[in-house]
C-alpha cells in the first residue's frame, strides 16, 4: 500500500530547514537581491550547521551527505522500503526555498555538484569532495539545453586530463570549491565520450571570466568559465572511463536523474511561499476560502486559488515519488523528468499569478511576491527546460532513442 505520510525520522530536518527559511532566510532576502554577487555572508554560521545535519543523518540512516544520494546502477529491488537521502534532500529543500531560492542556492556544500558527486563517485572520490562545494559546469555558449553537443574537450595525457572549454552559467561557479565539468573525452565518438570530470578551485588554467546579472535568484552567483590548458588528475574523472557506443550518453546522464527532483523541490518550495503569503493578503481582504463549496460556485479569486493548490499538489508528490524511486533503487529518469517539468512550470504560473491575485500589493517591492515571481523562472529553465523535459519523457513513455524522437 502507497503511504503518502513523511517518515517521522524526517520531521527533525524538516522543522531545522523551516526555522532556518523562516528566521535567516526571510529577513535578508531582499537585502542579497539588491545586492547582486556580493556574498550572504550570514550563510557562513550555517555551514557548520548544515554539515552537522548531514553528519546526523549519515549516522542515522536517513540519509548520507550534502545534495542527493548515490544513484544506485543494477536496478536490484532492495529490501523494504527505503526512505534515503534523496528523499532527505528534497523535503529540506522544499522548506529552505520557501524562504529563499537564491540562498538556498548559496549554501556552502550544498551544490549541484554535490549531488552529481553523491551520485556517482567511488568511495575515494567522495572521500575527497565529499564535504567540498561543488558547482556543475554543462551550458557552453551556442548550444543551450542540448547537453549532448558538449564541445569542452578532456585529453588523456598519463595520469591526468588536459581541459579545454568554456562553460556559462554555472551556478555557485565563483563561490564553490570545486566544479563538475561535462567534456568530451573523444569528439569523434559523439556523446557517448561525454564525462564528467571533479576541477578544483584554484587549478591552473581555470578561470572565472563574469559573472551574470539575471532576472531573480541573485544572491546566487552564476559564473561564465574557461578552462584553458587545464591539468587535472586522471582520479578525478567520476564514473566510468570507458567510451561505450551501445551505451551511449546515458552514463553521464544519470546524474539528472538525481538533480531533477532537487531542482523541482525548490519549486515546490517557492510556490507554497506564494500561496501561503496570498492566501494571508486575501483573508486580510475578508476573502477566505471555502473547501465545502463547489468550484463552480465559488468566487473567481478562489476558484483561482483551488485550482493552483491542486497543481502544486500533483507537484509535490510527483518530486516525492521520483525522489523515492531513487532511494528504493528503480529506474527513475522518467519520472525525473515529470517532476521537474511539473514543479518548474507550475512554481512559474503560481507566482506570477499570486502577483495578479494581490494586484497592486504583489507587484511591489514592499512584498516577496514580487521577488518570487522572478526567482521562479530558473527552476522552470536550469536542469533542462520545460521543453526538453516534456522531449525525454515523450522518448520513455513510447520508447524512443533520442535520434529517433527529436
């Protein structure tokens, strides 16, 4: 039988993350979105914290590190049911990004590329960058949310790889202390020779040439990098180094299959804030919503209000379902997929639309409405757009290759 209740053990972490969205977040969200690039330096106090949560979850079971868990490869059921890290990571992070995305964003050790390590790095690697920041570098100028067209380049050279490239928009890119880097191994073989590779801050040869200014989400940094010449050791290939052709891309694709749910609970996260603060202005309006009565019957503004709580719904348990799936040790890219598409395109329209349900009072600064409107529309985008997400599972559900179904 299907329980949809959360696991008691996960009520400790979820109460830690709601006070800490709730009394840090919140009251120096608009202060890092007037001041873009410059460091939440409040952040710093919670480092400590954050690596003591996962320390606890670690000895506990519930979980094992920052970001998500260890994809599992074989596809074996395992025995029971299991509740993991990646069902740890995104109910934490449903919580922080009700308080703030772009923080959220900005913890240290809480990356992207945390989770792409988690996901697929031997025990010696996690040793290494286990409690490093770790940003993902994929996006290259010109060939936008087709990932397979990757042109950064990782030339064997003895007992280390030499990296030429550049990638945009790599989040936490100046601030992280180490970058995930998608490069191709072997041009000549396709995607197949994509992998991914652990660059360290610091290392010759890599530098941060901009930073973005962006809509929202910016007490995030988003870097533009080059890598020129870039030595690294041959160990800091994660994964497999073998080109397999029969294969193919879906190696290094894993990966997704586990930040996919992490970026739709950040929108799970935010559209709850939206709903939550319109729902406070409207009763403040004298206009509470009313569960006995019909849709049909009801006023516009509730109607409105019905049918957004419904779609954040199927959102949230969409990411849960993916998130379970991963720790339980199933295929899950499919459902990936869904809940990112879901959660990405639902956390947009919700926002923008409490904006419109409050009128005048959303849209200044005065409320987070407005600020939320803007950080929503990266999570709709980074991971793979709306549009690519809809592709994949389109290719799953009538099981089509990528070539085949483009």
């Amino acid at each position: 039988m299907i329980q949809l209740e959360i696991p008691a053990k996960f009520k400790p972490l979820i109460h830690q993350a709601q006070q800490v969205a709730r009394h840090v977040f919140r009251p120096i969200s608009r202060k890092y979105d007037a001041r873009e690039h410059a460091y939440p330096v409040e952040l710093d106090m919670l480092a400590a914290i954050m690596d003591g949560m996962n320390d606890a979850i670690a000895h506990t079971g519930v979980g094992e590190s920052a970001g998500a868990g260890k994809l599992k490869q074989d596809n074996k059921p395992l025995d029971g049911i299991h509740n993991g890290s990646n069902m740890s990571t995104v109910l934490g992070l449903q919580e922080l990004c009700w308080g703030d995305v772009g923080l959220s964003l900005s913890l240290p050790r809480q990356g992207l590329g945390n989770a792409a390590i988690a996901a697929v790095a031997n025990d010696e690697q996690l040793a290494r960058f286990g409690h490093k920041w770790a940003a993902m570098a994929i996006t290259e100028p010109g060939f936008g949310s087709d990932s397979a067209a990757v042109r950064t380049t990782a030339v064997k050279d003895g007992d280390e790889y030499i990296i030429n490239g550049e990638k945009i928009y790599v989040t936490s890119g100046a601030r992280a202390d180490a970058v995930v880097v998608w490069a191709s191994v072997d041009r000549s073989a396709g995607r197949a020779a994509i992998k991914s590779f652990v660059v360290e801050k610091g290392t010759p040869g890599m530098e941060v040439v901009r930073l973005e200014k962006k809509l929202g989400i910016k007490a995030s940094d988003t870097a533009a990098i080059t890598f020129t010449q870039c030595r690294i050791p041959a160990s800091n290939l994660l994964g497999s180094a073998d080109v397999d052709i029969r294969k193919g891309f879906a190696g290094v694709m894993q990966t997704f299959d586990n930040t996919r749910p992490v970026v739709a609970a950040m929108a799970v996260g935010i559209a709850k804030a939206a709903l939550d603060r319109t729902r406070e202005i409207l009763q403040q309006a004298d206009i509470r919503q009313d569960y006995q009565t019909p849709c049909h019957l009801s006023s516009q503004t509730e109607a409105t209000l019905y049918r957004y709580e419904a779609d954040w719904e199927a959102a949230r348990l969409l990411t849960l379902k993916a998130a379970w799936m991963a720790d339980n040790n199933q295929p899950n890219s499919k459902e990936a997929s869904m809940a990112k598409a879901k959660a990405g395109r639902i956390a947009n329209h919700i926002t923008l639309g409490c904006v419109a349900l409050t009128g005048a009072i959303g849209y200044g600064e005065d409320e987070l409405l407005e600020k939320w409107a803007r950080d929503s529309k990266i999570l709709d985008i980074f991971e793979g757009t709306q549009q690519i997400q809809q592709l994949i599972v389109a290719r799953r559900l009538l099981n089509k290759t990528s070539a085949e179904l483009k």
